[in-house]
C-alpha cells in the first residue's frame, strides 16, 4: 500500500521525497547543480540552499545552453480556485529571482478554464473573480512588466488553439488515463485541458523551464514524450517540496482545507491566532517537561516553515534549533518568532499589490512581450 500520494489534485500522507523522484523518474538537484547556479548567479536563493527546490528535468542542460550563450525561456501558472495562500506564492517568488538572475522572459497560465471544468459546481463569476484577485497577487512578486505575460486561458485560447490542437492529436486517451487517473466518469473538459498546460511550453522555440511543486510534472512527462516530434525541445522543470499544512508535516497547505493555510490576505490576528492555535508543535505537554526534555523539531511546523523560507539567516536559523532542541525555547516563543516573520511578510505583500494594481494592464496587455503575444496565432 502506499503510504502517500502526490497528483496534480491529490496531496496526501507522509511524502517520501526520494521515492518520489524515482518515481516520476526526474534527477535529484544535487551539489554539482547547485554549485554550477552558484557560479553564474553568483549567490543561491534560499529556497535551493535550504533544497526546498529539490528536484529537476534537464536543468542541466538549461545551464550549459545558458552558458553557450543560448536563451531559455521560464514558464509557471496558478489555477484560480480561490484566493492565494503561502504555497501558492513560493513557486513565484523563486521564478522572480529567476528571472533576475537570467534576464529572461517568463510566461505565466491563469488556468480559469482548468478549475472551472475541475469543480463541477463552481461559478464562472467566481473562477473570474478569484482570477482576478490571483493575478494582483502575483503581479505583487516584481517580475519584470516587459518580459513576463500573464494570461488567462479563456482570453488567450484564440491565439493558442492552433498550437494547442497539434498538441491535442498528439495525446490519446490511454495515455492521459495512465498519466492523470481519467476513468470513462472524467469530463471531456478535463481531458482536453492537458494541451492547454503543455502548449505554453511551445510559446518560443527555445528551451522552456517550469519551477513549480512537483505535483505538476505528471503533465511534464507528457510534454517530455511529444515535445521533439513537434519540433520543439523537451520541457525542463525545477521541482519544490510541498510547504506543509498547519496541522502537521503531512500533505500540503491546500486550497481545499481552508484552516491548513495562511492565506495572503489574512490580517495580523488571524495569522497569530491560526499558528498558536493550529501549528502541530514539537513541544512537550508542560512547560516543565519541555525545559526538561527539549522540543523536536523535525516535526514543529513553526520550526519547519522558518527553516524553508521564512528565517534566512543561517546563524539565527542554528540558534533557534538548539534552544528549541535544548528545551530553552518554548513553544509559543518560537510560534511568536514565526507571527512575527510572516506578518512582516504578508505587510510587504499587501503593499506591493496596492502598488501592483497599476502593472496589471502591462503584464497582460499592453506590456512589450504581452503585446508581441497578442500580436500573433501560434501554430
Ligand atoms: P495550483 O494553483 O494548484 O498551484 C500553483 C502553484 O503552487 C504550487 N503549490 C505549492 N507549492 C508549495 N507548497 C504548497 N503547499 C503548494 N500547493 C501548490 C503548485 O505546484 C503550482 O506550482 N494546474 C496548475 C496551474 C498551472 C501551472 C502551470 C503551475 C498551469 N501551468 C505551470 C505550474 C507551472 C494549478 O492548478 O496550480
């Protein structure tokens, strides 16, 4: 039986990170990747020193074409299914220092239709309103507002669905029920959607690389077996770990579970109140067996969120842990350090995203790249 399950829908149990890059059969980001990243970037971003970005396709060869002077282009998307939590905003945040370090264009999928043939009962309205919401929030991140195109699927399909279509002859039906799980109860809205998440891998004719979590290569792999035949390179991919729900280190902050989540527009009280009441502590029951015994912190969720993202100081990460470890440092005093460090974060986010409002039009419609897209109907 497995122990844990890791789809583009479904997110659950102990997630063994090694099984699952045999698995899907992608490599390991190992020393000689990162030393490589290292040297042309000149200093590593902390989500990959921490190796949250654990796992990749061909990043390798993105590299050495970098280093022969040959352009890559970058490539990820959010599915509108409600508002953005943390999660959600971590692959963006790595594809912006991405895009500063390399200085490249970076295409961005608002899948409206994808969510929307997802969840039978959902409202057009509602997958428009929380597209829109999303799209301020990423905007939020700073890429760059001539070389990134943000898009919606329901706009974009005019320009798209020549290419797409190519694609789509290309995938049979077998193959998507041996990728996705389709069964003859699938809707035909969800088998088609594929050449839609694919089809922005093709939008230039150099190589593409997607940093996204590693729930999405499933549709990588597809990519991957057709990508040649058409004329174009297999895709490559930089994969992230999951951020953990609140409850606990199983599974991933989720959409569908509301109280799992810190969402990007909860205010100070409700962050503090969901972690002190809801972050699965390492701490012992009583404050003298704490001091006593010391907490654990491989499975404290304020522990483990400080140490993917949210501390990036190395020295003060260390001291956290020992003091912590040693039984000095309470649980509700490292809850508070991690309050602290997300409410700080979340106060940027929300003035970059009053600030964003004005972007918007430019990475959708009028900026240099989103107007040589609108330009033209790929085929
Ligand atoms: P969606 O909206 O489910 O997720 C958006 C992005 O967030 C990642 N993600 C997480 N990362 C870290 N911790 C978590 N707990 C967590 N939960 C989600 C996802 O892997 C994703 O990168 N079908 C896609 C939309 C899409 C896309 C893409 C995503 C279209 N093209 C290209 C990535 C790259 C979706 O519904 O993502």
């Amino acid at each position: 039986m497995e122990e844990f399950t890791v789809t583009p829908w479904e997110v659950s149990g102990q997630i063994n990170y090694d099984k699952l890059i045999q698995q899907f059969g992608t490599k390991r980001i190992d020393d000689g990747i990162r030393e490589k990243l290292k040297r042309i970037c000149v200093d590593l971003h902390v989500l990959l020193k921490r190796q949250f970005f654990f796992s990749h396709r061909d990043l390798d060869l993105v590299l050495q074409d970098y280093e022969q002077k040959k352009d890559f282009f970058l490539y990820t998307g959010r599915g509108p299914s409600g508002e953005m939590h943390l999660g959600h905003l971590i692959p963006m945040i790595f594809t912006k220092w991405l895009q500063d370090k390399f200085n490249v264009n970076l295409y961005i999928e608002i899948t409206d239709d994808e969510k929307f043939v997802f969840k039978r009962d959902a409202k057009w309205e509602d997958v428009q309103k929380y597209a829109n919401q999303n799209i301020l929030d990423i905007a939020a991140v700073g890429f760059d507002p001539d070389k990134t195109f943000i898009f919606k699927d329901s706009e974009y399909i005019k320009n798209a669905y020549p290419l797409m279509l190519k694609i789509a002859r290309k995938i049979n039906y077998s193959t998507t029920k041996a990728v996705f799980g389709f069964n003859e109860q699938s809707n035909i809205g969800l088998m088609f959607y594929p050449a839609y998440q694919a089809v922005v891998t093709f939008f230039e004719k150099k190589r593409c690389l997607i940093p996204c979590a590693i729930d999405q290569d499933p549709y990588w792999r597809i990519q991957r077996d057709i990508a040649e035949d058409l004329g174009y390179n297999k895709t490559a991919a930089i994969h992230s770990k999951f951020l953990p729900p609140l409850q606990g280190i199983q599974g991933k902050m989720s959409s569908s579970q509301a109280e799992t989540a810190i969402w990007l527009n909860d205010d100070d009280k409700t962050v503090k109140n969901k972690i002190m009441k809801y972050a699965f502590s390492g701490g012992q029951a009583t404050i003298e067996d704490h001091k006593r015994l010391g907490g654990r912190t491989e499975v404290d969720v304020a522990y483990q969120w400080l140490s993917i993202l949210f501390e990036e100081n190395n020295k003060k990460l260390m001291q956290i842990h020992d003091d912590y470890e040693s039984g000095k440092l309470l649980t509700g005093e490292l809850k508070q350090i991690l309050v602290d460090k997300i409410n700080a974060f979340l106060k940027e986010h929300r003035e970059q995203r009053k600030k964003a409002e004005k972007l918007v039009d430019r990475f959708m419609y009028s900026g240099k790249l989103a107007k040589e897209m609108w330009g033209k109907v790929l085929v």
